[in-house]
C-alpha cells in the first residue's frame, strides 16, 4: 500500500482530522482512484473516527452475548430493545459524553443527556428514565497536593451534576440515580455515561434505516449551526494541554426544545406517513445521512441550500459535520408529507424536505444544485477501517501481596474507622448530587435515588384489575478492580450492577455497555480492553444477561497518562408486580437481619491480596495492592435467584447489596433512612477483624426481615445451595457490631449518618484555593 500523501491534502490536514496517510490511500481508492473534496475529506473524517466506526474494538465486541428469547433489537440501532410482555418492549442505552465534559461540564453533560434521550425516542419509546455513571478525580486536599486540579475537579463535578440536572428536569424525565465515584485517574479525564430508558409499543417500534426511492428525506428540528464541529474527531483522540481550546466543538443543547421535539416525532409516528427516522447525533447530518442509507440498502441525495441553519456563510464542510442538537432525520412516504408538516408546524419546529431516497446506495450532497461530496455508503460504514491492534499483557504497577508495613489488630475500636470510610468520597451519601435531579416526574417513580441498590418504575396499566409490572434498572463499574484485573473487574461490574437489580425483586434480563478505555493504540490498552470483553462475555453468559447495545469511548487520556480502565455495565429487571418490590432499608425495630452468601472466604493470604483493593485500603491505609476478590458466577447467579424468590414470597424487609466498605458500610446505609440501629455479632475467624467489617467479598446480600420467615428464608437459600446466615436484629437509633463477644462498633445512628450525609456537601464548600498544603 502506497503511503505518500498526495499535495492535495498535507500531513498536518490529515492529522487535524484525525485521518493516517494510510487510510487516506484508502478513501481515494473507495472513490475511484480520486482526489475527495474537502467535504468528502471531512465526512470520511468523522465516519471513520474511532467514535463512529469503532475501528478498534469492533473485533473485540463480536464476542459479547447479544440474544436472548426478550431480545427484540440488539447492537446496530439507537438502542437495544427488550420484550417485557403483556405487548410492551423497553428500549435502553448507555453513551458517553466524557470529553465534552472535560471541556465543557455544564453543556456536555447537558448533551449527553439530551443524545441518550434522542436515541430512545428515535425507536418510537417514549423516554421515562434516566440514569448516569460519573467518574472525577480527587476532591478532597489529602488526595491530592495540587490545588488547581484539586480546583478543576470541584468545577467540573459542580458543572456536570448541573448540566444532567438541567437538561432532564427541564426535559421531564426522572432520573432515578446511578453511581458518583472517585480516584485520582479521572483528574484530566471524567467520566460522564448517561442511560436512558423509554417504553413502547411491540407493534409500533421505529428504526433508523430509509427505504423507497423517491420517497422525502425530511430534516426536523432545531436549526444547524457552527458548533459540535468534529465533535466526533474531538473525542477520538487524547486531551492535551491545547484541548480547552475546543470548547467550539462542544454542542450547545435545548431541553425545552427537545421535549417539543419528541412529543412532535411520536405524534408523526402515530400518522403512519414515517418510513425511517434517525437521530442527528455524532457527526450530524452525515450519519444519520449514509447510516440510514446503509441500513436500507438505498441511497440518500440531500440539498444542502435546503438545511435550516442559524448562522449565515455556512459552507458543506461545517453543515455536513455540525453536531448541533436537537435534530433528526425522517423518511417519509411519498404524497403524505404534508401530514408530517402539519404536526412538526403545530408543535412550532422547523420540517423541511431536504432530499430524495435514490437506488444507488450513495451519499450525494449537492450546494446550489452541484455535487460537492459522492460517497458510495459502504465506503463509511462497511469498508471503515478495522484494525487488529497488538495487545501485551500488562501487570499494575502495584504488589500483588500484602505489604509487609500493614499491621492489623492495634484498635478493637473501630466506630471512627467506619465514620471516616462513611464519610469518604465514593462511599458517602451522593444526596448533594441526586437531590438537583427531578426524580418523580411522571409519576412512575417506585425507588428513587438514595432509596434502593436499583431504581425501579412502574408500567401504568389500563387494566386496573391487572397487577402493575414494573422495571428496575441498575449501574455499577469499578475502575480501580479493573486496573487491578481487567477481566475479573469486568465481570463484578456485571455481577453487582445484576444483584442491585436483584435486590428490588427483579428479574435481570438485558444489559448496556459503556467501555471507557485509554489509548487503544497502546498495546497495554487494548490487551485491557479484550480482557474486559472477555470479563463481560463470561459473567453475561453465566448470569444469561445479553447486551444489547452500548458505546465505547476510547482515548481518555491527558499527556499520555489514562484512565483505569472503567468499563460501565446498565443491566434492566423486570418486576411482575411493583408492589413487591423490596425496599433498601430497616422498616423497624425487632426484626432479624440474614447475611445471604454465595461461598466461603478463602484462606488468610487470598484475603490479604483481596482486601487491598477495597475502599478500607485506599481510605484508611491511602495503599492499594492485590486483586478484586475472588467471583464465583455460578454461586452469584444461585444468590441472585434466591433473593428474587425470596422477595416475590414476601419474606423479606429490606435487601441490599453488600459491596463498598463491607458489612460494616452495608448495615449502616440500611439503618440511615429510617433512623432504625442494628445490634449484629458477626462469627469470629482467623481473619482480623478488619477484613469481616470492612472486607468487599462477592455475592453477598444483607436482609432483614420478620423473625417468623428466617425459617422458610433459609429453606430458600438451601434449595439454591446459598448460605443465610442470622447475624443480628434491628433495634431503635443504635448501632452496633460485636465480633464474638467484643464489641468493635458502637454509635447512635445520628452520629454515623451525619458523617455520611453532610461529607460531600463540605468536601465541596471548601474553597480549594484557599486551602493550605501541608
């Protein structure tokens, strides 16, 4: 393969759109042995970006389970759809926003919400959920010296929670909650993955694919401007030093907008006159042009002196490439697009005809009736490059046992121990974060934030005889296990994000993924990637959870150094009957609270390697050494059934996921709701005491419940082969936990959650500027 560069379009040209001189011999040679327009250059661009076309990791992501019998639509469309019976599917995804956000929180965030929300309504699913996984570095002085990233990360977490409350409570949907974590790796690089869910109908789901020649390609929706140019380019590549400057390639969104123009696309829908339709997101107009070519199988031809715009001497380069929002594309039946006029006038948005659907299977672009950009639409989508990127094991530079220095058993007292972990960053009360979101809104809201291990919503019925079904839905990844061990961290993020659905008495059926990885092009990256697939594939195959659909962000790196390694899992339950649904909290006094447990602990050294990755290592002892602890799936598929069992028989309380900071962590956020105590004994072992209150062992759930069910709750656990074991009962305002005889806790409830709930809250009222280092 040639690798010179022809004058027509330089090196430094090339690298500004990310493009190698490799595959720019590529596109001349899809074009015909000829030179592409500057417009052509640009849709090749952003369509070959790795956040359009996926060029490293499709190879990697063809492993992943994506059917099921409930599996209607998987990876290839907006979104994945579900059945959930009774003649309703939800459809669901996870994306991310993550340098939009860095460079812009507050409107990043905004249009990653607003993208997720479009690519649900674009199905015909009416969006009622949302949900979002957020990742920023160190905001607290002892984790970190440098002031002014210390600075930086108060703004961009205060700027993104603001921009996800924004554009959803003003757009009307609830956010039910998600996970707000922590860790130094995140500094020049957060995270911000929004899910959303929406309903509809089995017989009126839409999809983003265009048929019918001569049928009208119909452009609806907000005007196009300048901004969101190569956004898509923007975040295919590492940040630099220079990166803040590309706040013009950050899209500015519109919830009120939008909202009209979901209740304008629904109503065309409903007319019959819609053939296609497709969101306006990544890379604009030319997606949702050759996407939807491609996936019929026809061609588009679009005008641009037709495109609506806000900004005048826009040339086809900028039109092409604007990822302005609130936007889509429709495909209508010839002779009835005036009906598609007459709903998008009423609801006051623009609709204007912009093209034809032709049988060449080409993206053809004219400016003033000339052809300005002929695209064959296999030669951005088919025949994108694919790369087989080398992969090399790569060890953490981090030991793997226990450092000698760390000395357990100098305290038998350990009530501060467990306020300061209650009051660190990834474990405290997030209520600062979700209390700024709408969460009922629409009135389907069963478990709120800060309620449940799950969000959970119901499904209205128009039978009031008939039992309310509902959803619950769930996030959870863990970067630091990951960077630990790729696979094995993958796998707890599907694990735990299934058992916090679990834990409401619903059934896990279907995942979403949002793979955050660093730069794919270092072998170290990509052996970390397949690993996580592999992680991922294993635990879904096990737990019969396929994904049906997600994103990957790649090259969330800032001056070569990376993130850990956080792939995001969203797994969705469904619940026969909302009533049922369990409740994360002690209702009251005088009930016994059960450890439900898939296996045992292992020996003192795997329980030494695996506590160093715990939240009590890295908060108490500022160290982290080992591995994730130890998953068995099978055990973690016997717990999870046997929760749900348990729920659905109505013998259980409260259910909650036991994970960060261990029993100790998990009892306590039981009591705080309610201001209910505890009085628990746990057994006493080999294992110091640090290790049963603080260690995060695997497949673990806490119950509490009426002591006339322990009975029937441990014949449950024995017919999945689960232990249940009764530590404890609930008592009035007190907190307490013996090991053996000894007591090594003990606080009134007020004075742990106030640790708990008032942390985030100061960490962020201190001002960083003004803090002095030590």
């Amino acid at each position: 393969m040639a690798t010179t560069v022809t004058p027509a379009f330089s090196p430094e040209i090339l690298r500004q759109h990310g493009l190698t001189s490799e595959e720019y011999e590529k596109i001349k040679r899809l074009l015909g042995d000829r030179e592409p327009t500057i417009t052509e250059l640009g849709i090749f661009s952003v369509m070959w970006s790795e956040h359009c076309s996926y060029k490293s990791s499709r190879v990697h992501l063809k492993r992943l389970p994506t059917r099921s019998k409930r599996v209607l639509q998987g990876p290839g469309e907006n979104a994945g759809i579900i059945d959930i019976g009774d003649g309703w599917a939800c459809a669901f995804k996870i994306e991310s926003h993550n340098h939009p956000s860095f460079i812009e929180p507050f409107q990043g965030a905004t249009t990653g919400v607003g993208g997720i929300l479009r690519d649900i309504f674009t199905m015909g699913a009416r969006p009622v959920a949302v949900m979002d996984s957020l990742r920023f570095g160190p905001i607290t002085s002892g984790k970190t010296s440098d002031q002014k990233e210390l600075h930086k990360n108060h703004s961009i977490l205060e700027g993104v929670v603001s921009g996800v409350a924004s554009y959803g409570n003003c757009f009307g949907v609830p956010n039910l909650g998600g996970e707000t974590k922590f860790e130094p790796s995140y500094s020049g690089n957060p995270l911000v993955n929004a899910f959303a869910l929406g309903l509809v109908r089995k017989d009126e789901i839409f999809y983003a694919r265009a048929a019918g020649q001569g049928n009208p390609v119909i452009y609806v929706g907000a005007k196009t401007g300048r901004d969101g140019i190569h956004g898509a380019t923007m975040a295919s590549e590492e940040f630099s030093e220079a990166s803040e400057a590309k706040r013009p390639n950050v899209q500015v969104g519109d919830p009120f907008l939008e909202k009209l123009l979901l209740e304008a696309c629904l109503e065309a829908m409903q007319t019959g006159a819609i053939v296609g339709i497709q969101d306006m997101g990544a890379a604009g107009l030319t997606c949702s042009t050759c996407e939807m070519g491609g996936r019929g199988g026809v061609g588009v031809e679009i005008e641009l002196d037709r495109v609506p715009q806000r900004e005048t001497g826009m040339t086809p380069y900028e039109i092409m490439l604007s990822e302005s929002q609130e936007r889509m594309l429709l495909v209508a039946q010839k002779g009835r697009e005036q009906e598609v006029f007459r709903v998008f006038e009423k609801w006051g948005l623009d609709a204007v005809e912009v093209g034809i659907v032709t049988n060449d299977n080409k993206l053809r672009v004219l400016e003033h009736g000339k052809v300005v950009a002929e695209i064959p639409n296999p030669a951005l989508t088919d025949d994108a490059p694919v790369y087989q990127r080398p992969l090399a094991r790569w060890e953490p530079p981090v030991p793997r046992e226990m450092p000698e220095r760390v000395q357990f058993g100098a305290t038998n007292d350990f009530t501060a121990t467990l306020k300061q972990l209650l009051s660190s960053p990834n474990i405290c009360g997030k209520r600062w974060v979700w209390q700024q979101y709408d969460h009922m809104v629409q009135t389907n809201t069963v478990e709120a934030p800060g309620a449940g291990d799950a969000g959970v919503i119901r499904i209205k019925s128009a039978d009031p005889s008939h039992p309310q079904r509902g959803l619950a839905m769930a996030l959870d990844g863990n970067g630091r296990w990951c960077y630990l061990d790729p696979r094995l961290g993958a796998m707890h993020a599907v694990a735990e994000a299934a058992r916090k659905v679990a834990c409401s008495g619903a059934t896990p059926v279907a995942a979403t993924n949002c793979l955050n990885f660093g730069n794919p092009e270092k072998p170290h990256i990509m052996w970390q990637f397949s690993q996580a697939i592999d992680g991922i594939t294993k635990a879904c195959e096990e737990l019969e959870i396929p994904i049906t659909g997600g994103n990957v962000s790649l090259y969330n790196e800032t001056l070569g150094e990376g993130i850990y390694p956080t792939p995001v899992l969203g797994v969705v339950g469904i619940l026969d009957d909302v009533h049922k649904a369990a409740k994360m909290h002690f209702a009251a006094p005088g009930r016994t609270i059960v450890l439900l447990h898939a296996g045992e602990a292992g020996d003192i050294t795997d329980a030494e390697s695996e506590f160093g990755s715990s939240e009590y290592a890295k908060e108490i002892l500022n160290l982290l050494w080992g591995y994730p602890p130890e998953l068995d799936l099978d055990g973690e598929a016997a717990l999870q059934k046997a929760v749900i069992e348990m729920i659905q028989q109505g013998l259980v309380d409260s259910a909650h996921d036991c994970s960060d900071g261990g029993v100790a962590v998990a009892l306590a956020e039981k009591a705080f709701p309610k201001g209910v105590g505890a009085r628990v004994n746990l057994a006493v072992s080999e294992l110091p005491a640090e290790f049963a209150l603080f260690g995060e062992d695997a497949s673990r759930i806490l119950l509490s419940c009426d002591p006339g069910s322990v009975s029937r709750i441990k014949e449950v656990a024995k017919k999945h082969s689960v232990a249940a074991d009764v530590i404890g009962e609930t008592i009035p305002e007190q907190f307490e936990i013996s090991i053996g005889a000894e007591v090594v806790v003990s606080a009134p409830i007020r004075e742990l959650r106030v640790a708990y709930e008032g942390a985030l809250e100061s960490m962020l009222r201190t001002d960083p500027e003004l803090v002095t280092a030590d």
